[in-house]
C-alpha cells in the first residue's frame, strides 16, 4: 500500500516536470497540488510547485513555496536550491537584503556553488545602487523642501514689505491731507451781537479834539450865533466876523 502510495505521488511529480519544461505552468502546477494534496511534507512538489510560481511571475507565492520547501528537505544540496530560489524569489522583487539573506544561506550549505555566489555578487550591487537612489532621492526631497521654505518666506518677506510699503504711504497721504486742511485760511469767528454797530461807529477822537456829536453841536450853536450875527451885521456898525470851525472827525 505504502509502494502505491509512493508511486502515486512520484508519477505526479514526474507528470508536473513534463508540463514544466514545455512552460505550461499551469497544468504542472495542478500536477504538483494534487501531489502535496496526497503528501503535504513533499519537499520536491513544494519546490516545484514554486519554481511553476516563479515562472509564472508570481513571486509571492513562489516565496511561500520555497521557504516551505526549505523545512521539507533534508539534503543539504537540496535545501541550498531551495535558497538559491528564494533568493531568486526576493531578487525579482527587488528586495534586495531579503535575497542577500537567502543566498547567504545557501552558501552556508554548498560554499563552491558559483551560480549563488555570482547571484549574491549581483544583489549586493543592486541594493548599493537601491541605496545610493533612495539618498539622491532623499536629497532631492529636502532640497526641494528647503527650495520651498525659501520660497515661502520669499513671499512672506514681499507680502510683509508691501504691507509696510501700504502702510508708509497711507500715512504719507494722511499727513498730506493734514497738511491741505491746514493750509485752508482760517475762519472769522462770527461777530458776536452789538460788534456790528460797534464797528460802524465813528472812531473816537483823538485827546484835545473835538467829537462829531460835539461839532455838530457847536456848529447848531454857531449857525444859531450866526443868525444872529447876521442879524446884527444888517446894522452898519463894524465889520463881520468870519467864524472858522476846522472840522476834525
């Protein structure tokens, strides 16, 4: 039963093989399946089963396959493939340290092996050139950041001397406006009442002279003298009298 048994899963994996070589992947893949379906600890169907993965491009569960395969097997050559793939696995991933890892391994088990060291070579070179970008890129970043910030407080120090600028010229015309309304003339206070009638009189007269009112008085008094006189001078006795008033008002 046993030798049944042994059979089965070996003309299965013998069967996925023959799909494989002719790239139908899928078809090997259901191969390898029912195999591991019938022994699950089947090193050989796990490995294959991730190098049908792997072709397929679906590195993923090609990983998952060949870590699984790595526990599976026994033989140290054998359990080498399995990282060499794994490492195969992670390099297609670009990730770079993981396959560093693995074929690390690998050499641990089978140190002569070229293919792994040639494959452990060219990852370490990818992942110094994965780090080189990533610092270029890094540095690209915080120049533009830096770039940005200056522009920034550019704009900031335009927007703070136009404020300024706004401002000094507000108070420019403030003060100009101060100055027009200064330059207007001033305005007469309103007489107050009785100034008018003050105005229009007469000034006074100066010490020793005689007033207006007083004048007209003394010239009443004169023409009523005068009339008198007058009628006196019809009387043929001296000679007239010339009255002078000098009139000063």
């Amino acid at each position: 039963m046993g030798l049944v048994w042994s059979q089965s899963t070996y003309q299965l994996v013998k069967q996925g093989n023959k799909k494989f070589e002719t790239a139908e992947y899928t078809e090997a893949e259901v191969a390898y399946r029912k195999a591991l379906d019938k022994n699950p600890a089947l090193g050989v169907a796990e490995y294959n089963l991730g190098s049908s993965k792997y072709q397929a491009g679906s590195y993923d569960n090609a990983i998952s396959r060949f870590q699984k395969a790595v526990d599976s097997f026994q033989d140290k050559k054998d359990k080498a493939h399995a990282y060499h793939n794994l490492g195969n696995s992670f390099l297609s991933k670009k990730e770079y340290e993981q396959s560093i890892e693995s074929y690390k391994e690998a050499l641990k088990l089978v140190p002569d092996d070229m293919d792994t060291k040639y494959n452990l070579a060219y990852a370490q070179q990818k992942l110094r050139e994965q780090q080189e970008q990533e610092k270029q890129e890094q540095d690209n970043q915080e120049q533009d950041q830096e770039e940005q910030n200056q522009d920034e407080n550019q704009e900031e120090n335009d927007q703070e001397e136009d404020d300024q600028q706004e401002n000094q010229d507000q108070q420019e015309g403030d003060e100009e406006n101060e100055s027009k309304d200064d330059s207007k003339p001033e305005e007469k206070d309103e007489p107050q009442e009785g100034e008018d009638e003050q105005e229009k009189e007469e000034p006074k007269p100066k010490e020793g002279q005689l007033s207006k009112e007083q004048a007209d008085q003394i010239l009443k008094m004169l023409e009523n003298e005068e009339g008198k006189l007058q009628e006196k001078l019809d009387e043929p006795e001296g000679e007239p009298i010339n009255i002078s008033i000098e009139k000063d008002w």
